[in-house]
C-alpha cells in the first residue's frame, strides 16, 4: 500500500517544516516499509547548514527515517486515534554520502523487536540506489 502525504499526516503528527516524507509505501504492516523524500534547495535548513555548501544535516536524515517507521507502525495500529510515538535512542548511526539541494532520497526501515511498547528499528536512507546512511532507532507508543 502506498501513502501520499495527506494520508501520512492522518498517522503521524509531523508538518511542515518538519515533516520530511513525500510518501511511504507499507510492505508489512508495523514491520516493513519504505519512503521517498525530494530535499528542494527551498528546505529551511539549508539556510544556516551550511550557506555556502549546503547538505542535509544528519540528524534530519535519522528524523525522516524515524518517521518512515512512525508511519509504518502508525498503520498497523490505525485503529487507535489518539497515539503518539516518541523517539527514544538513536544508535550505530553512520553517514556516508552528503545529500545536496533537490536530491531525491529513499528510506527503507525494518523492525527489529518490540519490548513493552518499545520498538527499534533499522534504517537505511539511499540515494540512487546507493547507501548513504543508516541507523538504528526506537520509538515508545503511548495511548491516550
């Protein structure tokens, strides 16, 4: 199943300027998924990271793949409306290629394991079919 943006918006609380998928298409439900993201010179962080030489900071890169397994989580439990999915740690993250102004980048998360409410995933961002970072992460769920 592949999502758009304002279906994405209906399973995770992100928005401009900090919402940085375009779409995201569930392979497994709560496991498997992965989603695409065109960086536009226009993004608000190219401003100051860095004027002269701007690249994607990395910790938006590790944002957008914590957000690819919001959505993917998200969508298992959709039944569930009032959620919220809090980022807990970040762990072997690597970085290996910049990612510039209008480049197209894909994310490709899959979880690892769950515990109490708990789950950690892997992430992969690529850019031409090619690994430019990875990490892994997890996120709590909470119910309201």
């Amino acid at each position: 199943m592949k999502l758009n943006l304002e279906q994405i918006k209906k399973l995770i609380p992100h928005r401009d300027p900090f919402l940085f998928l375009d779409n995201c298409e569930i392979i497994v439900p709560g496991e498997h998924g992965k989603a695409e993201k065109l960086f536009t010179k226009d993004e608000k962080f190219f401003e100051g990271h860095f004027p002269n030489n701007p690249i994607v900071p990395g910790v938006i890169i590790v944002e957008a793949m914590a957000q690819t397994a919001g959505v993917v989580v998200s969508y298992k439990l959709k039944e569930y409306k009032e959620k919220s999915v809090l980022f807990m740690s970040v762990n072997k993250a690597k970085f290996r290629k910049p990612i510039l102004p209008n480049e197209r980048v894909s994310f490709e998360v899959k979880f690892l394991n769950s515990v109490r409410g708990v789950y950690k995933f892997e992430g992969i961002c690529f850019k031409e079919n090619v690994k430019v970072s990875e990490a892994e992460f997890s996120a709590m769920i909470t119910y309201k």
